[in-house]
C-alpha cells in the first residue's frame, strides 16, 4: 500500500535551523529535493508541487540537545527499490556519511543526519503481502542490510528525489510512552501497530506506521525548550470527512511538538 491510502497520513514537516542557506543546499545535494520556494525566513522544499520539508531559518536558535524530545528522524519514502540503491550510490559517490542500514521486515532503510544533526531516514517498502506477522499481528524487525545487493539494484545514477517520493513517516523521541501512545491515538486518532523495547508505533488505515514515538535517548524528558533548533511542526493530511470533524487542526503532544491537522487534496 502507499501511505496516501490510508485516511491520515504526513504531509510537510518544519524544522527550526540555524544554517538556513546551508540546511537548504544540504537536502538539495544529499536528498534530491527541489527547492520550491524561499524568502530570507524561510525555504520550502520538495518534489514536483508537493513540498516535504519547510526550513525556518533563526541563527538565535540553539542546537538542540539530542537527550530532548522531539525528532528522532524524518522518513523520506522512495517509489521503489531501485531508487533506494541509486541514493546508496550517490550517498558513496559523494561522500555522505550514513549512521545505520536495516531491514525492518517491512521496509529497507538507510540513516543518516543533516548537519544540524536532525536524524534522516531514506526508505523503501516492501510489498503488504510480505511484511512479517506473529499471531496476525504486524511484527516489524531489524536485521541487517545486504548494501551491495542493494547497490546492485539502481538501474541509473540518482538525479534526484523521484517522483512520488513522500514523508513516509516520522518518528518522535517522547519523555515517556503512555503519554505519547495517549496522544497519537487519542487526538490524532491513529492505531497503535507494535510495541517493541523502549518504542511504539502507530498508523492509519493499515500501514506500518504512520508515527512512532521511543525513549531511547529521551526517557523522562521535560517540555522542549524554547528557542532551541530542530522539530517545529508535522502536518497530519487528513480525508476531508475527518478533516470536517476534527474539533482541533493545531495540537501539541505531551513535551510541545506541533502537529497541523490539514485536509487532502
């Protein structure tokens, strides 16, 4: 399935950033995405009309403290296996570190961080019919990746982020998990998918997930500082019937990351 398909679903994440010129070179390079629009605040970037990733630019910011809540990676969704190993290429072509690869049953996934150290996912899923189960129940693991069968995949240079490349997810770090599994499927109406040591994971409409909260790094956290770079907003992209019957379109979790309730086109 597409994560389109189901009724909820991420449209474009905000991050606070010191660096405006830099952050928005560095998604242009290492990512692909077009830049679609920019002021001297703010740059919008994106694929085709659709823009992923809104950079507020604010050198007062402080460089937020990694044991804090709020992003743990945005997940930039690729169309297909192929352009996941054409990214792996270009990743080695140009010399971007990666942080991690796995697969996770469901997907393959490869890791890495923008400069202001904001966590970046690159994925692709495996088809619905293939993802593993125990007991009827999604069962997601984490394996190891198999990068020179992946690089053998790409079937051309990477020239940038492909069509339909979406948010495909994002996951949070969180001060606690019964807050956040509380808040996603409370006022975010979302289904919890799997728990797994220290994180749980949440979707709508049958994919694996949507949002995933852990503790990993951030268990006991307080409420995000102000003034500090980093998570500013995700945009939940609802069907027009929920859309009408959200009593909020502005919300904030437990520890003050914004989430933006808006309607699909």
């Amino acid at each position: 399935m597409a994560t389109s398909d189901a009724p909820a679903d991420i449209g474009r994440v905000a991050l606070v950033v010191k660096d405006l010129a830099g952050m928005s070179d560095f998604y242009r390079s290492a990512l692909g995405l077009e830049e679609l629009a920019r002021d001297a605040e703010v740059a919008r970037l994106g694929q085709g009309e659709r823009v992923l990733l809104e950079l507020r630019g604010d050198k007062a910011a402080r460089i937020a403290d990694p044991r804090q809540a709020g992003l743990f990676h945005n997940a930039f969704l690729l169309p297909s296996r192929a352009d996941l190993g054409a990214w792996l290429r270009h990743a080695a072509d140009t010399d971007l570190r990666l942080d991690g690869a796995s697969d996770h049953g469901v997907s393959e996934a490869l890791y890495l961080r923008d400069p202001e150290g904001n966590g970046i996912e690159i994925y692709v899923d495996r088809p619905r019919a293939d993802w593993p189960r125990r007991d009827a129940a999604l069962s997601m693991v984490t394996r190891r990746l198999d990068l020179n069968d992946l690089a053998a995949e790409a079937r051309g240079p990477f020239t940038g982020a492909p069509e339909d490349t979406v948010i495909g997810h994002v996951h949070l770090q969180v001060g606690d998990l019964t807050g956040a599994e509380s808040f996603i499927t409370g006022p975010l109406g979302m289904g919890l998918t799997q728990r797994m040591q220290g994180a749980s994971f949440f979707s709508s409409g049958g994919y694996h997930h949507h949002l995933a909260g852990n503790i990993w790094n951030s268990r006991g956290a307080g409420a995000r500082p102000d003034g500090a770079t980093g998570l500013a907003d995700v945009e939940i992209r609802l069907t027009p019937e929920l859309y009408a019957a959200a009593s909020q379109t502005h919300l904030r979790d437990p520890w003050g990351t914004a989430f933006t309730l808006s309607a699909k086109g």
